[in-house]
C-alpha cells in the first residue's frame, strides 16, 4: 500500500513539476466546488464495522491548460461505529486537506464535460464518543485519492458535478497502553456544485 502510495504521489509531483511554468501564462478559470457525499467503506476500521458514512468538501480549482488543472481544498467526513475498539456509539471523523490534478475532457455528441482526478490527502481521524467529546486524535498524515465525474451545464458560470471515488489513508489510534494501525478506505458517492470565475 505504501509503495503504492509513494508512486501516486511521486506522479502527481512529476506532473506538477512539467506543467508549472505554464500556470504564469495560462488564462483558463477558476472554479470553486461544495460537494456532499456518502461514503461505503471497503473494510473495517481496526475491529470497527464502520458501514456507511456521509461528509462534505470545498474545493478550489486552477485550469491552467484547457484540459489539466490543478486543485486543493478542505473535508469532513463522518463514519459511526456501535462497537469498536474504542467503545459504543463511536464518530470516527476525517477531516483535513485534499490536492492533486484534475483532467477535463468534451464528450462531444452529449451536452456534458468529464473528468478525472487523481491526488493525495493530508487528513486525520478524531474520534468522538456518544457525548460529542474527542477521546483520539491520529495526528495528520498523508493518503492518496482518486475519482471521475461528469460536469453538467446548469446555468450561467455554475456546473453539478455528480462524481465517485476512492480513498485511501493509513493511521494510527490507540488501544489501551498500545496504538493500532488502522486504515480508513472507502468509496464515496457523491455531487458538486461547481462556480466559474
């Protein structure tokens, strides 16, 4: 998973890399994205049964070539858990930062754009007992993403996206005197609203 992990990001570096000079002369558009979603995740968290969780995220996009743009942005989301290693009535909440490179492309016979997004995560999960109290904290670390989705025309300057993708991040929690590695990894479903400016 780690190697893994290590060529996504790596690629996402290179990428980044061979198309940075051009962002100085590029005069494509910026867009902003609030999308809600619901998530089922691929496994358990530790001992947890986590199921389906729900969260949101802003994102904020560059298109500094008509099809390639780079994004970054801010999510939370929820998975609850009735018995885990940490108790009855479990939240375990990731929030944290999302990055990557995001290509757009026409599907010329229909009246819709798609796109593809590929990128990391610098999250970490909190976990809040029955009383909204935070009783573990895993610390930020990095795990990787990837999704499509189609871009819809809806009005003027404004796109919904409606998307799927898959999410990856490896942590740490404790148990007791001793921590547990535990791996959030889910796919989510999920639509956008999209501003151009």
């Amino acid at each position: 998973m780690k190697t893994f992990l290590n060529g996504v990001l790596s690629l996402v570096v290179i990428l980044t890399i061979l198309v940075a000079p051009q962002i100085i002369i590029a005069q494509n558009p910026w867009s902003l994205e609030i999308r809600g979603g619901l998530h089922n995740a691929t496994q358990e968290l530790g001992d947890a049964d986590i199921g389906t969780g729900l969260g949101f995220e802003a994102t904020i996009t560059y298109s500094f070539m008509p099809n390639l743009g780079a994004y970054t942005g801010w999510g939370w989301n929820n998975f609850n858990a009735d018995q885990s290693f940490k108790g009855s009535d479990i939240d375990f909440e990731e929030t944290g930062y999302t990055f990557g490179l995001q290509y757009m492309n026409s599907c010329q016979s229909l009246n819709f754009d798609y796109l593809i997004r590929a990128g990391g995560i610098y999250n970490h999960i909190e976990v809040e007992n029955n009383e909204g109290d935070i009783v573990d904290d895993s610390g930020h670390g990095l795990g990787w993403q990837a999704g499509a989705g189609l871009m819809i025309p809806f009005v003027k300057n404004w796109t919904i996206i409606p998307s799927v993708r898959y999410r990856a991040l490896s942590s740490e929690l404790e148990d007791g005197n001793e921590n547990i590695d535990v791996d959030l990894t889910y796919i989510s479903g999920g639509i956008g609203f999209s501003w151009s400016f």
